[in-house]
C-alpha cells in the first residue's frame, strides 16, 4: 500500500468526502490503495476558496490534524490532459490547472489520525503504521455489521 502527503485544509476535503482528486505536480503509473497522509504544510492561500468555505472546513475536527494518515482511498486514475489542448479536462471544480488530478475512489475516513512523518510524492507508510490504518478499518466494518 502506498501513501501520499496532501496538504491541509485539502486532505481535510479529501477524507470527508468533498474532493475525488489531489492535485499533484507529477504523474503516477501505481493504482489501487493509497493512504491520505496531511502533511505538515498548510496551504495558506485555501481560506480564499469558495469551495472550502463551501465544504464546511473545520480546524477542529479531529481529521484537520496535521502530520497524520487521515483516510485510505483507492487510486483508479491520474488524469493529465490539463497539459494538452485547452487546459480543461471534466475533473470538476476542486481541479487545478497546470497539474495532475489523482483521481480517488471509496475514500474511507480514520476514525482517529495515525500520526507519522510523510514524505513527497508516492511512498510506502512504515508497517506499524499500516497496522494502524488496518486495524481501524477491521474495526470500522466489524462496528458497521453488528
């Protein structure tokens, strides 16, 4: 399982449910798990977005955390056609221009942030973390089915 390190409030959109995509500088040929990693950046410029003030960002909630796995996701695709022709590509409105849009699907919430150090671009979580992020989600589904 792979991760990747968002910065807040944009993972924070990501987790809840707002946003199926991080905006990235590069490419990525892997597709399947990948963790949601809030780095330790925030993205200053983010208090100006409509679509944050839209999403109902909260400092407080307990997903805003900052360096921590926050939710698991699945990467089904990367889209790069904001490099060709006219710089639109149908992702929706939390895409930016100029940059690639992992696309993710099934995004599943942590009930509590599993704090560790992240790291640029795709990178593999060390295991006790992944033990972590496992053990919740088995304890999520057991609490759902009961």
């Amino acid at each position: 399982m792979q991760a990747i390190s968002v910065r807040q409030p944009w993972a924070w959109a990501i987790a809840r449910g707002h946003s199926t995509l991080s905006n990235e500088d590069l490419p990525a040929v892997y597709r399947g798990p990948l963790l949601i990693h809030a780095s330790m950046r925030v993205d200053l410029k983010s208090s100006d977005s409509v679509l944050m003030h839209a999403a109902g960002w909260d400092p407080g909630d307990p997903l805003a955390a900052l360096g921590a796995v926050i939710a698991v996701a699945e990467l089904t695709d990367v889209c790069g056609s904001t490099f060709q022709g006219d710089g639109t590509c149908g992702c929706g409105p939390w895409a930016e221009p100029r940059a690639y849009h992992w696309r993710l699907a099934g995004v599943r919430p942590l009930p509590r942030p599993v704090f560790t150090l992240g790291r640029p671009g795709l990178w593999e979580p060390d295991p006790p973390v992944l033990g972590d992020v496992r053990a919740m989600l088995a304890a999520t589904e057991f609490n759902r089915c009961s």
